[in-house]
C-alpha cells in the first residue's frame, strides 16, 4: 500500500514526527467533560464499564476516562502517537495502549460498554464506513453507546482527510444498528472541524451480530 494513503501507518506516523497534527486538543474537550460529570454523578465506580478509544492519538481522553472510574483502552495504527500518547498517561496506563489496525486487530472476548470517537472516523476514506460501522457494532455491548464527536462537511477526496459527512448520510448509516439519543452543536472545535462539529452518543440497540469486517 501506498505510504501517503490515509490507510498507511506511515501517512500519520509522519504526522506525528513532524508535529503536524491539528486534530490535536490538547486536552479534554468540554463535551467529554460534560459526558463524564453526568456517568460519574451517582454511580458505582465498580460499575462504569469498559471503554475503547480508537484512533487515541495523544491520549488525553484516555487518562480522562481512567479518572472518572472506567476500564479504558486505547489503540492507534501509528507508532509514534502510542508512544507519545504513553508518555502523557503516565506508567500507570501506560499498558491499556496498544498499536494496531482497529479493523482487524484481537480484542479477544473483550465487549465494550463505551466506544469513543474522537477524529477516527474522519480520518478514515469515506468507502470504509460501512466497515467502520459494522466493527463498533460487533465490539459493543447491547444498549452500548458509540459517542463522541462527527464532522459534518462534504468529503472532497482529493483534499485527503478530515473526511466529512454529508448531512443526512450519518442517519442513514448507523441506523442498522443504533439509535441516536443525543446530538449537540459543539462550541470549543478546533479550527480545522469549527462550525461543523457534533457531540452525538449513538446507542446499540439491534441484537444482529455483524460478521467482522474485512
């Protein structure tokens, strides 16, 4: 495979290298925040539940999750951001960071209550969103809840990623499998996604089980 497609660990382990990656917060957003203050409020840290962030990149929501009680993995296809992203979390989490391909990497009998997404999504051509849906479902628990933030602007390939939706076309892939039950404009984007971002929490609601896809 080419080295400059976005499919390639090479085009965002460049990225990483070179410090151009703004998608980078820096931080936690003030959604996921929100998101946490609510789960958190009045529950059984016992309880919280396992969580998966693919694409983690630095890492930051990684630490925050851990913080508010969750079991949490991150996985990324670029070696330089699991290791960048292992510095900012500290030894203790250090190990919940794998390297490797969300699509086909062994998560064994792991099911997951939560899958954030955090730039992921756009990041991957627009042809493998399908997949991309069908393996959320399959890591997901039943009434689990995919959430997190969706770019809405229409993909122009020859631009390379971030890779929008076209309003209307997220509806009308993830309902095979989920419900939407929160979307919310978001107000601290970066530049890059500003104007045309939503914090959505999908949740899992189909007992069909999606082959895994290639």
């Amino acid at each position: 495979m080419d080295k400059t497609h976005p499919s390639h660990p090479d085009f965002w382990n460049s990225r990483y290298l070179s410090g151009q990656t703004p998608w980078d917060f820096g931080g936690v957003p003030a959604a996921l925040q929100e998101f946490l203050r609510r789960k958190v409020k009045g529950s059984n840290p016992g309880a919280r539940g396992r969580v998966l962030v693919p694409g983690c990149g630095a890492g930051y929501e990684i630490k925050a999750f851990a913080d508010a009680g969750f079991d949490v993995t991150g996985l990324d296809l670029a070696p330089a951001a699991v290791e960048r992203a292992r510095k900012i979390v500290g030894p203790a989490l250090a190990s919940n960071i794998v390297s490797g391909d969300f699509f086909q990497y062994d998560f064994g009998n792991a099911a997951f209550d939560i899958i954030y997404e955090r730039n992921f999504l756009c990041a991957i051509m627009p042809e493998r969103r399908e997949a991309y849906r069908d393996r959320v479902a399959q890591l997901l628990k039943y009434r689990g809840a995919l959430l997190g933030y969706f770019y809405y602007n229409k993909p122009v390939i020859a631009d390379g990623p971030p890779f929008g939706f076209a309003w209307g076309t997220a509806d009308d892939l993830f309902a095979r499998y989920f419900l939407l039950g929160k979307d919310t404009p978001v107000a601290d984007s970066l530049p890059v996604f500003a104007g045309r971002e939503r914090w959505q929490e999908w949740h899992r609601t189909s007992y069909d089980s999606p082959v895994n896809p290639a």
